[in-house]
C-alpha cells in the first residue's frame, strides 16, 4: 500500500466544510503528482503519491 501524507487533521482543526473544500482544491492544484482525499480511518485529508 502506498505511503499516505496528512495534510489537514480534521479532528483537531477548525475548519468549516466549505473552507476543508477549498483546502482540498487548493491541495489538488498543488500537489498534481497526489491523489487528496478525505481518509475516514484517520479523519484527515491525506494525499497519495500517483502512480
């Protein structure tokens, strides 16, 4: 399984879910070369390294 990298921990952030929308687009630009999405096991926003 590929590593994953944390980029916003929802558990301890206070973020509304428009601005966690916005993080993620914001992610997505960024970071072409990760796949960002919402991980339920670990509540945060990680990006995985495209393969």
């Amino acid at each position: 399984m590929p590593q994953e990298k944390i980029f916003i921990d929802l558990a301890t952030c206070d973020l509304t879910l428009g601005e966690v929308m916005e993080e993620m687009a914001r992610l997505q630009k960024e970071n072409p070369d990760y796949e960002i999405f919402m991980d339920g096991d670990t509540y945060s926003i990680v990006g995985r390294k495209r393969e």
